[in-house]
C-alpha cells in the first residue's frame, strides 16, 4: 500500500537546486511537479570581493602599500570553487529548512553529485531534522526522465 503522506525529491548538484512534489495520477502513474528552484548566486563572487594588489604589496619598494616589503599572498587554486560550494549547500539547507516548516514536515529525499552531496551532508548534521541524502546526478534529467527513473521510484514506493 502506497504511503500518502507528501514527498518532495530535491535534485542539486552544486549549481542549482530543484525542488519536486510527487503524486500519483489517477491512471497509477507517478507525477512530478516542480514547486521551486535555487541558483547558486555565490559562483565569481570569492574573486569579485578580493581586493585588487595593483601597485601595492606586489611590488618591492612601493609607497602605496602600508607593509611595502610584503609579497601577494595566493590562494589555493580551488579554494574559492570550494567556498563557493559550501555557501550554496548551506543555502540548500536552509531554503530546505524554511519550506519544510512553512509546510506539514514533508517526507523530503535529495539527489545529489557524489562532491555535493559530502556539503549537504555537514550541513544536515546541525540540525534536528532527518534528511534522506542520496547519491545520484539527476540534475539534467527531464520531468518525464525524473519520474521514470528507478531511484525516485525506489523512494516513492
């Protein structure tokens, strides 16, 4: 017997994030609905807020700089992708939150890339409420390929 309680799916993969709300159509089907979408706002932004060394600390001597002597600090390539990845899971998580309490608590399921998926992950554990995190890259999948795929029909079961 099927449960009829609400299930949301959430596909993200890092760049954006949809959210689906499931039912089942009169002819047995499962349907999908997209409710709402996340976009990743945080991608550039780490390089657009540093500042620019032009004339200053990079050059040996330059009166421009209060610490003339200083060479340029650089930052792991990555790093930023890095921060940028963990502000929007931290975005998911809280875009999650406020829709689930804005609602009658949803049984909620994230699809996730594997890279992803490790963010969700810490996000979730400072939290009370249990998130069904699992593997899968189903973030360019149509809405007719999303609700055919054997994982949303495993959770939906």
């Amino acid at each position: 017997m099927k449960n009829n309680r609400q299930q949301w799916i959430v596909t993200t993969d890092g760049r954006s994030a949809v959210l689906y709300s499931s039912r089942t159509a009169d002819d047995g089907r499962l349907r999908l609905e997209r409710v709402a979408s996340l976009a990743n706002t945080h991608a550039g932004q780490h390089e657009r807020g540093r500042p620019v060394l032009l004339g200053g600390a990079e050059r040996r001597g330059s009166t421009t700089s209060s610490s003339a002597h200083a060479a340029p600090h650089g930052v792991a390539a990555g790093h930023a992708e890095e921060e940028e990845q963990r502000r929007f899971a931290r975005d998911v998580h809280d875009w999650l939150t406020h829709a689930r309490n804005a609602v009658d608590s949803p049984r909620l399921t994230i699809f996730s890339s594997p890279r992803f998926l490790g963010l969700l992950r810490a996000e979730a554990s400072r939290t009370a409420h249990p998130l069904d995190l699992r593997e899968g890259e189903l973030t360019r999948l149509s809405l007719d390929e999303l609700s055919k795929h054997p994982a949303i029909l495993e959770v939906i079961a």
